[in-house]
C-alpha cells in the first residue's frame, strides 16, 4: 500500500555535487540533464537509458560479449556499468542514488554528475578507450597495441561525440526547478 505524503512533500532529496538539492521524483525518464539553482547543468542518466546513448550500438555489443559481468542483478554489461566506471574515477563528482523502494519513479538507479551530458558522454568514451587499451595490452600480438594505440592518437573524442551526437539527434531535454 502506498504511503500518502504530506502536501509539498517532494519526495527523497538528493544532495548534488555542488552542494544543491533535487526531489528524486523531480527527475522523469526523458531527462539527460538538469539546470541546478548553483547555475550549472547537470548530466543524468538513469540504468533504464541504454549504453547506445553513448556508444555505438556494435561497440555495445563486443563490450558485452568481452565483458563478463559478476553480478546477478546485471547480468550484461551496460549504463551502470559505464557510470560504474565513471563513478570510480570521478568520485567527487558523481552522485548516485538507488530508487529500488522510491515507488514514485520509473528507475531504479540514477545518477547525476557535476559535469554536463556532453562533458559526460566525452568522459565515458575516453574511458571506454582506456579499458579496450588495457584489453589490448593483455594479448599476446604486440602488433595490435601498436596498432591500436596509433590509431588512438588519430582519434578526436570531442569529433566524435559530437557526429555521435548529431547522428542520434539527442535533444537536451533539462529541468528546470
């Protein structure tokens, strides 16, 4: 049975990296971003937007065939992995928040970073190539990180997350308190 709510209760806070605030219940499916009262634009990504937001559908799946995830829940790689990993190497400015027993949401995880969603999707690519580099250095053919790094140095993360962008016609739907 739900729980009824005091009138103007909003819901579940969540303490952003800046040091602002916003209702959880505040944050529909639809939103990449969100304009704080701190004057930034926030990234968010919940577990329910695919990977395909940020990487090409064919890279999705070799990272899903080559990635053996350990965890029942998720048991295919995917957007909590990536934010996972973004998350690791950017703890100060990252925040996430299980929305498992928040019965008002159509999420289970969200996350919201200090850096806007281009920011982000320029983050999550970098460290994409990152993994795949340490993936590559573990064979056995010398020749394909050599390869692969060559071809690394020729590749412009911030061209390519922008015709990635412009591809898929992502829209900057933000909310504004």
């Amino acid at each position: 049975m739900a729980t009824p709510r005091v009138p103007g209760d909003r819901g579940e806070q969540l303490d952003l990296p800046c040091g602002e605030s916003v209702a959880v219940t505040d944050l529909d499916l639809g939103m990449r971003e969100y304009d704080c009262d701190c004057g930034a634009t926030h990234a968010v990504v919940m577990d329910v937007h695919p990977p395909d937001r940020f990487l090409p559908e064919f890279l999705v799946a070799v990272l899903q065939e080559a990635i053996e995830t350990t965890s029942e829940e998720m048991p295919e790689f995917g957007t909590p992995h990536l934010l996972g990993i973004v998350l690791e190497e950017f703890p100060e400015q990252v925040v996430s928040y299980d929305a498992t027993e928040e019965p008002d949401v159509g999420f289970a995880l969200l996350w919201i970073t200090d850096f806007d969603s281009r920011t982000l999707h320029e983050r999550i690519v970098e460290l994409v190539i990152e993994l795949m580099e340490h993936a590559v250095s573990h064979a056995d053919d010398t020749s394909a990180l050599t390869e692969f790094e060559a071809k690394m140095h020729e590749f412009d993360v911030a061209e390519f997350v922008e015709q990635y962008r412009e591809e898929r016609n992502l829209e900057e739907e933000t909310f504004t308190p």
